[in-house]
C-alpha cells in the first residue's frame, strides 16, 4: 500500500516529528494487522474493521477559489484512498450549517443558497461517512453534490476548492491574500540588493596579450596583439591592436557607455564603428565616427560584409542556424572578414566563433532584423555619423562620409516604425528621407516595407514572407540608388526544413541602368549531433539591355559567373574535422580547398590546416600545438608553403587581471567581465555598514545558475572574476561554506548590471537568525488535551528598550511594540518562528480568534529574548486554551 510522502517543510519541529512518526507507525502496524487477520480468517464484518484499522490524518493546505488560505485542514483517512472531513470543521470553514442525520444517512441542514439533503452512502449502499469520537466525517467526494468543485493532491498534500464566488468568506480571503502577496513582495525586494551600471574616470584595463615570433627564410617577424577593456573617462574604452616588426600598428578602438532614456537603455559609441542601418542608399557601412542606439540593428539590408580582428593564426567559423558554412584561418594580421552575409532569411541567425592558437573558444552572436528590443508605444532615436576614409589606427575602407538618423516607434511587440533621413557626403552631399515598417505579422506572414524620396525619385525595398509546416516562401522587391545609378531588383526564394536536414532556392533580377543581371542559387544542407554538411550553387548572368531578347545564344556582351561551395565538418576519433571546397567558373576560374583538424591530446591543443590553390597550384600547411600553464599559455606552428618554404613560430598568451596586473598574471580571458569586489560580513549592530571590529566572511561567493566564479580572497573583500554582467544579471549569494546555517545573508539575490571592464564593489550584510519553537494545547469541558487545535493566528512583536516594561509610563509611539507577522499553529498545536534577528519579542494570541472560539488563554502573551537561545534555537513557554465558563446570568428569555 502506498504511504503519502511527508512535507519536509512540515516536519521541522522535534516533538512534532516524533508525534508523526509514531502516528505512521501504528497505522502501518494496524494496516498490516488487518490485511493479515483478513487473509487468515476470511471475511470479516464491517464493524470489526472499524475497531482494528487506526484512522489517520492528513494535514492539507485549504485553498478556496485559487487562493491560499493560511488554513490547514486535517482529512482522516483509514485505507490512503478515501480521505473524509470531520462536519464540524467543514462547517467552520464553509460557512454552512450542516448535520448528519444517521437515521436516514443524510447531510442536511442549511448550505449557502438554501437547504440541502445529501445521501451519505453509495449506489452499492456502502456507507461515506464514519462516526468517531461523537464527531461526524463524511467523504470528501461528496462535495461535487454539494455544487463545490474539489481536488486533492495526497502527494503535495493539497486540499483546493472551487465555489465560483459563492463562498461568503471568498471576497474576505481574497483582501487577506492580497495583503499577504504584497507582504511577500516586500520580503522579497527587502532581502535582493540591486546595482545599477556606474562608469568610471579610469579602471585598470583587464588585457589579453599575445607575443608571437615567427622566422621564415632565415627571417623572423615578431609580432603583438593586445585585446583590452576598461574604463576611461566615464566610458567604457575596447581596444584591438596588432604591432608587426615595421612598427605598423593595424586595429580598431571604440569608446562607448549606455545612458538612461525613460525607463529604457540607449547606447553610443565613438570610434571605429560598423554601420548597418541603410538600407536604400549605397553609403559607407564602416569608418570612424559617433553612433547612437537602443542597440545595433540590420535595419533593411539585404545583406552586409562582416568583418574584425582576432589573435592572429586563430580560426574563426561562421555558423548560420547552428550549421557551418564558412571558416578562415587568420595571417599574421589577425584580420577577418566574410562577404555578403544574407540578412534577408529573417529567420536566420549568425554565429562568429573564433578559435585562437592556444584553444580558447569565443563567440559573437550577430542581431537578427526586426529585433528591436522596445515595448509597445515605447520609441527611441537613432543617430550616426562615420567617415569611411579614416580610422583610430589605419585608414578607412572609401572615401565619403555619412551622416543619418531616425525615430523608431514600436507599433506591437514586432512591428517597428521608423521616420529617418540618410546623408551621403562626397564631392556633393545627397539625402534621402525614408519610412520604414518592419516586422509586421499578420497570421503566418511576415513583412517589412522601406520608403524613401531621393531629391525626385521613389526608392522603396518591399518584403513578404509565409511559412506553411516546413516550409516557407518568401517575395521581395528593391528600387535602390547608388552614386553611379539607380537599380532594380525582384527575387523570390523557397526553403525547406525538417529534422536537421535544409534546403533552399532563390531567383533574383535586377536592373543596374544599362545592364541586367539574373541570380540563382541553391542551398541544402544537413545538422546533426556529430557532424553537418552545408553545400550551395549559384548562377549569375549579366548582360546590357540590348540583348534582352536576342535568343541566338552568342551575346557577346554576356558574362556568366557560375560559383560552388562545398562545407562539412565532423567530430571524428582523431579529432573534430572542418572542410570546405570552392569553385568559381567564369571570367575569373578559381579553385581552392581548406581543411583544418584539431583535436585536445592529453591537455594539449593539437591543429592542423591546410590550404590549397588548386587553380594557381599554391599549397600552405601548419601545424599549431599549444599548452594551457597557470599564468600563460604557450603555443608553437610549423608551416611550409610551396612559394617560400618552411616557416617556424611561438608563441605566448596570457589575461592581466584588473586589480592587480602582474600579480594575477593568468592564462584567461575577461576581456568580457566585470571587476567584482564584494564584502561580506557579520552585521552584529544590524546596521548594514561593515565595521573593523565585526567578522569578514571569506567563504561567502556568488553564483549564477549554479556556475561558481573564481575568486581571490583580500583581508577585507572577496574579488570575483570571469563575472559577465554585461547586461543586467542575477546572482545568488552562495553561503554553503559557511559553517554555521543560523548565519543568513540579508540579500539573498542581488542585480548587477555592469559592462566589460566596468568596476563594482557592494557590501553584503549578514546576520545571525534564531528559532523559537512552542506548544499550544487545548483543553475542553472536561479539561482534557484534545487532539486537534485548528490553526491559531499569533502576532508577534520586536520590543524596544522601554517597550519591554507594559506599564511604563515612558513608552512612546516610536517606542511602541513594533508589529512582525503574524503567525499560524499547526493543527495539532505545534508552532516554528524561524529566521527572527537578534532581541526581544512578544508573541500574542489573536484576542478575535479567543472571542470568536469563547477560549481563555494561559498566558496570552509570551515574551522571550534571542540572546537566551542554546544553539540559536529557543523553546517558548507552554500555551493553555481552555473554554470559557458559561455565563449563568444569561438571559434564557
């Protein structure tokens, strides 16, 4: 037979764990009596069952019309299957006047909308009710005839009700509920701390540094590259920068910081920027300059050249939708860059992963279109400018400028509207007005419309698309205008996915003043748990608009570029494999093959790669090994090549910590965190500021879903690091190594929001916790214990000095006792006040409850100080209930 697991939460106190313990322990005994004397002499009568089998209790939260009551009702129950309530007790918590009427085996009486008269046994004449101790108990399951819905979870020890609003105490529970729901919600904010982002006039920078030296041909070729993050003048300072043996220095620097805007976060940085808004004007998309956000966005491109700076000799893959398509092994410069990256799959998204020579992986996870990151009838400006003609460190990629912004409205939680301009300055300086609609669902369709007006002519970028089971089409229309001319472009496109595997076409044709051009392309691939292919066609035929028509077939004037690109990559047991195979086919013929393998061997990272031209028949291999030390990381390649022969390099690359640099001195990355100091200690005066004299706790860390941090401990702080808090984050305060469980943080989750090389430093009170457990019994008439109380509301109170004393004539309203919670009794009596901080109390039993049940109480009120707790734990005096005695002048008229 299946026993009910026990509430864990319910079984804190000794003697009550004891009490029900013994109780399971004669059921058990009396079930296993009766199922033995059953099999043993055969039938036996009804009555007879009744004096062997023990009835047994359950205690179940009450909750009435989806609310939580406070209440906790005993349900008896004999076999674990029936379950029955006593009628006194239901008629208490019902608001009824019910009877049992034994003659007739009926519930009658008064219930809510008038009488009632409920047969209490069944079709088979088997009886719903028993009768013990003079009290009646009827079967739960008769509540449905009493128009109340019911469910009980024995499990989760759960009694609810559904009475539709029909219950008189509904609308009283529901003001009680509320009180105590915002009571939780300020425990609840009361013991979280939240930090906002602070910037800082300078931070020590938090650097990666990389030292390689390289000989080729009796020559050798030092190199550095240096990735930093910190804070300088009140802004968050990235730098990437590459130094080479000429003293060239090639790399990028932004500068930027988040400002509050209403209730939302805006973003601008200054620097080298990538741009990638326009969408109808053929402007720069990258230069030095000045951009403001809610964040970055693709806005309505169709497609954008994605490119940076890494270690060199990293390889950085290209992942769309979790499936490989493209990877480059980097040069010495540790420039990347891929071409045409298609934004027009909204679906899409795009995933750069670079792998350095030591081994060490990160991420960088492109924005999809469409979102923009505000709620309904929330806007925000944009505002960029960039000269593509310069940059911090080199020169820029064109030579014009650009000067656009715009107003973004959210119309829905999808749909965007957008009002801007675009100004593209070269020898003369042109603007375009544009309004745009992006993101707009109807049903399973999506679109996205761009307007624009050009000094006299339309320009507009148009796009639909529709998905139906596992696939979806998609059609679009451009009219967009460069320096040169204006072009036009229609495309549609099919895909199709299931189960891993992926497949797309699309057709295009687009008109550039005097020429035409028609595009096609095909895609397919596959994603498993091991390994993915990925292979794509296409087809580009362009010629003037004077041979449109001419079907002979010898258009001299046509050009045609046919391009095939083959991707794989698979984990296999010599390693996790990456290859690729392109072809080209037209007035530039190309062919070339790119391979790389690298495998972890006993702690040691183990690449190779290889890259050949088939067409200009120029092969390059190497082989790169590199091993993970406590402070640094080393790293070697050998490589040969058929144009200048063999190659050998070294390398070594190590993180500076931001608080101490060459004293923490590591082989890790946090070029992506905080500088996290926290300072936990015992708050013996309970006023939240860290005193010399009170205890520092080391053992005390943060983590964040269950990911602990690294950590250095100081005399007076803990410094955390690799904490990534760049947007705002919660963090729970990890006290498990604390040995003493009665010491409690006064936060117990805390909200950073910080940004990488920011600083932040908080202190974490901590206080230590007292229990106080205690007894009420209830006597009756006869003045005797009875078994079941109910649950008996007690208050309790923080006293002060003065407050101690009832009488004193000091007492003041400041003074005065100050109210806690308030408290509920178990039904059998028993009570738990846990997590009470240091000083004196009073606990009263509620006066309302004692007139309403006509008891009197010995005492009424208990009063006890913390500070005489043996081991935090404290027992409270003894509480009588005992009736009242009648009055005997009561008028009998």
């Amino acid at each position: 037979m299946d026993l009910p697991l026990l509430d864990v939460g319910r079984i804190a106190k000794p003697n009550m764990l004891i009490r029900l313990l013994a109780r399971r322990y004669v059921c058990v005994v009396a079930i296993s009596f009766f199922t033995f004397s059953a099999y043993a002499v055969g039938d036996t009568q009804e009555d007879d069952l009744e004096d062997i089998v023990e009835t047994d209790f359950i205690f179940a939260d009450f909750q009435l019309d989806n609310r939580k009551t406070g209440v906790e009702l005993d349900l008896a129950t004999k076999d674990y299957q029936s379950y029955f309530i006593e009628l006194e007790l239901f008629n208490e918590h019902f608001a009824a006047n019910l009877s049992c009427d034994e003659s007739n085996t009926q519930l009658t009486g008064e219930f809510w909308e008038g009488p009632v008269a409920v047969s209490l046994v069944d079709e088979e004449a088997q009886p719903l009710f028993f009768i013990e101790d003079e009290q009646c108990y009827f079967n739960i399951e008769l509540l449905p005839q009493l128009n109340v819905r019911m469910r009980f979870d024995a499990h989760r020890q759960i009694f609810a009700v559904l009475t539709e609003g029909k219950h008189p105490k509904t609308k009283e529970i529901m003001r009680e509920a509320r009180k105590l729901m915002l009571l939780k919600l300020d425990e609840q904010k009361a013991a979280s701390l939240e930090i906002d982002d602070q910037y800082q006039a300078f931070t020590m920078p938090s650097l990666d540094i990389s030292a390689n030296e390289r000989w080729n041909n009796a020559r050798h070729n030092p190199s550095f590259y240096v990735q930093s993050v910190f804070d300088l003048l009140y802004h968050q300072s990235e730098l990437q920068l590459n130094v080479q043996k000429s003293g060239s220095i090639r790399g990028r620097g932004k500068f930027a910081r988040k400002l509050d805007w209403g209730g939302d976060k805006l973003h601008y940085q200054m620097g080298d920027i990538q741009h990638s808004q326009q969408g109808l004007f053929n402007v720069p998309s990258r230069g030095l300059g000045f951009l403001l956000g809610e964040r970055a966005s693709f806005g309505s491109r169709t497609s954008i050249d994605l490119s940076g700076y890494a270690q060199p000799l990293s390889e950085v893959e290209l992942y769309r939708n979790d499936l490989l398509i493209d990877f480059i092994q980097l040069d010495d410069t540790g420039f990347y860059e891929f071409k045409n990256i298609d934004l027009r799959d909204q679906s899409a998204e795009y995933v750069i992963r670079i792998t350095t020579p030591d081994g060490q992986e990160t991420e960088q996870r492109l924005q999809k279109p469409g979102k923009h990151g505000l709620t309904p009838s929330e806007w925000t400006p944009t505002l960029t400018y960039l000269d593509s003609a310069e940059g911090l460190f080199e020169g820029g990629s064109g030579d014009s400028a650009l000067f656009a912004g715009s107003i973004n409205y959210a119309l829905s939680a999808d749909a965007l509207l957008i009002l801007g301009f675009e100004s593209k300055i070269e020898e003369t300086r042109e603007t375009l007005f544009h309004l745009a609609l992006d993101g707009f669902k109807w049903a399973d369709m999506q679109s996205a419309l761009k307007l624009g007006l050009l000094e006299d002519q339309w320009l507009y970028d148009a796009s639909v698309s529709y998905g139906f089971g596992n696939q979806s089409i998609g059609l679009s229309s451009q009219r967009l205008a460069s320096s040169l001319n204006t072009s036009t472009t229609h495309s549609a496109s099919w895909g199709w996915g299931y189960e891993g595997y992926s497949s797309s076409f699309a057709a295009s044709e687009s008109h550039f003043g005097e020429s035409l051009s028609r595009n096609y392309s095909a895609k397919m691939g596959y994603n498993g748990s091991t390994w993915s292919f990925s292979a794509e066609g296409q087809r580009s035929i362009s010629r003037s608009n004077t041979d449109i028509g001419n079907s002979n077939g010898n258009n001299n004037d046509a050009l045609s570029v046919k391009n095939f690109s083959l991707v794989g990559s698979t984990q296999t047991p010599i390693g996790n494999l990456n290859l690729s195979y392109q072809k080209s086919l037209g007035s530039t013929s190309q062919k070339s093959l790119n391979m790389s393998l690298s495998k972890n061997i006993l702690g040691v990272s183990a690449a190779a790669s290889l890259r050949w031209d088939l067409q200009q028949k120029r092969s390059s291999t190497s082989i790169r090994l590199s091993k993970s030390l406590p402070l640094f990381r080393v790293s070697g390649n050998l490589g040969f090549t058929n144009t200048s022969g063999w190659s050998f390099g070294f390398g070594i690359s190590f993180g500076l910590f931001a608080d101490d640099p060459f004293a923490s001195m590591t082989n890790k990355s946090w070029r992506r965190s905080s500088n996290v100091v926290m300072q936990p200690f015992l708050d013996e005066n309970n006023n939240g500021i860290w005193d010399e004299t009170e205890a520092f706790l080391p053992e005390v860390s943060l983590t964040q879903r269950r990911r602990k941090f690294e950590k250095g401990v100081a005399e007076d702080h803990v410094r955390l690091y690799g904490v990534d808090a760049y947007d705002p984050k919660l963090f729970t305060v990890d006290d498990s190594e604390l040995d003493n469980p009665f010491i409690v943080p006064k936060y117990r989750e805390i909200r950073i929001e910080s940004h990488p090389g920011g600083s932040v430093a908080f202190q974490v009170p901590f206080h230590l916790q007292y229990e106080v457990e205690g007894e009420i019994i209830r006597l009756n008439a006869e003045q005797e214990p009875q078994n079941k109380i109910g649950a008996v509301p007690l208050h309790l109170y923080k006293l002060s000095e003065s407050a101690k004393n009832k009488n004193s004539s000091q007492n003041t309203s400041g003074k005065n006792p100050v109210f806690v919670k308030t408290y509920y009794s178990e039904p059998d009596g028993f009570y738990v006040i846990d997590k009470l901080k240091s000083g004196d109390y009073r606990l009263v039993v509620d006066a309302e409850y004692q007139h309403k049940e006509a008891l009197n109480c010995e005492p009424c009120e208990v009063e006890f100080n913390t500070d005489s707790a043996e081991d935090h734990l404290l027992m409270a005096e003894l509480i009588t209930l005992s009736p009242q005695p009648e009055n005997k002048h009561e008028d009998k008229g």
